[in-house]
C-alpha cells in the first residue's frame, strides 16, 4: 500500500468471476505491505491486474497521487484443498511490480 496504490482486481478463470480489493487507505501517504486472505474459490488460474481507479480515501497527511496507479505484489500463495479436486487450487495471499494500463 502507498501514495500510487488502489484498487486491484482479482479474476478467477474458472468461474468467470471478479472480485475488487482496495490496497489504500488514509495512511497510504507512504509506502507498507499489507495482506489479506481470499477464501471460497478454487481455481486453476486467476489473474491480479492494478486497476487505474484513483481511491476516493483522504490522507492523514498530505495531498494524493492524482498520476497513474502503482503497486507492488510481495507474494502470492496458492492451496490445494483435497477435497475440491486434484485440480483446484484456492488462492491464499516474488515481487511484482503492476501498473494500470
């Protein structure tokens, strides 16, 4: 999370399905990691895309990033869950860097 950061989207294939995360908040005046744990889809394959939203959130300090949105991806972990199937993987969390087209 920091000033460049914003709404991320996360696309499961399998189930054609989109969910929003917001990665700022008032604090986003400078740069942390934050985490979070989705639950309740497996899937094969998702995707992760930086959308170029800009976060209606106002700081506690300072004036917002009004430029293109920017963030970073520390790590991503997927489970296997044995009973959905040997081919279903459940996202649970390399560095990536993203940003909005």
């Amino acid at each position: 999370m920091g000033p460049k950061t914003g709404w991320l989207r996360l696309a499961f294939h399998d189930f054609r399905q989109k969910r929003k995360r917001l990665a700022y908040d008032k604090k986003s005046y400078y740069r942390r990691y934050s985490y979070w744990f989705e639950r309740g889809l497996p899937s094969n394959s998702f995707t992760i895309a930086q959308l170029s939203d800009i976060p209606d959130i106002a700081l506690d300090k300072g004036t917002g990033w009004a430029g293109p949105r920017q963030g970073n991806i520390l790590g991503v972990m997927a489970v296997r869950q044995p009973d959905e199937g040997d081919d279903a993987m459940t996202l649970a969390g390399g560095s990536q860097s993203v940003t909005a087209a």
